[in-house]
C-alpha cells in the first residue's frame, strides 16, 4: 500500500465519524433509497420511473466524487464496471423505448 494511503488509512481509523462522514452516509441512504422506488417504478411502468432512474443514476455518480480513497480487487472493480454499464443501459432503453404507451394504457388501480 502506498505511504499516503497507508497514513490516510491509520488517520480516518482513530477518529469518529465526521459531519462530512455523516452528510455523505445520509446522501448515500437517499440514494438507495431512490434506487429502489426508481426500480421498482421501472417494473411496475409507472409514468415518473424514468425521470426516477435518471435521477438515481446522477446522485449514484454524484455519490462516487464524495467517496474517500479505497483499494478494490480487479474483479470488484469489473463487477462495479458491468454494473455502470447495464445500469446505462436500462436508462437508454427507458429512455428510447416507447413504454409512455404501455403505461397510460394499463388500467390504473384505485
């Protein structure tokens, strides 16, 4: 590990958590958050799901520019990649497909 992480490391493992810490968690919290409404949005073909997912992908990349310094196995980051990738392209095929048809033509429970 190089000595600038190796320091960062000992440093951001004796104190608490910070109010940057805390501030990042809660925007990471509605974030999840987000994705699973967009998702689920996304499969039910809910009008707003596209707007939802586009959103949810913007704070995800928002979300990795607040994240301190980390060390990742090549598969974690192939996986991380595949995962930027279809999400990618669920959003341009949200985005291109005509689902505005299917569902405002599905019957609306009341």
């Amino acid at each position: 590990m190089p000595d600038a992480l190796r320091e960062y490391a000992l440093n951001a493992s004796n104190g608490s958590a910070t109010g940057y810490d805390l501030a990042v968690g809660a925007f990471a919290a509605v974030w999840g958050v987000g994705c699973l409404v967009a998702s689920f949005g996304v499969f039910a073909l809910m009008n707003r799901a596209r707007a939802a997912c586009l959103a949810a992908v913007a704070m995800g990349v928002a979300l990795q520019g607040l994240l301190e310094p980390s060390i990742t196995t090549a598969w974690s980051e192939t996986a991380q990649s595949a995962a930027e990738v279809l999400a990618g392209i669920v959003v341009g095929l949200l985005y291109f497909l005509p689902l505005e048809t299917k569902a405002s033509s599905r019957p609306r429970s009341k």
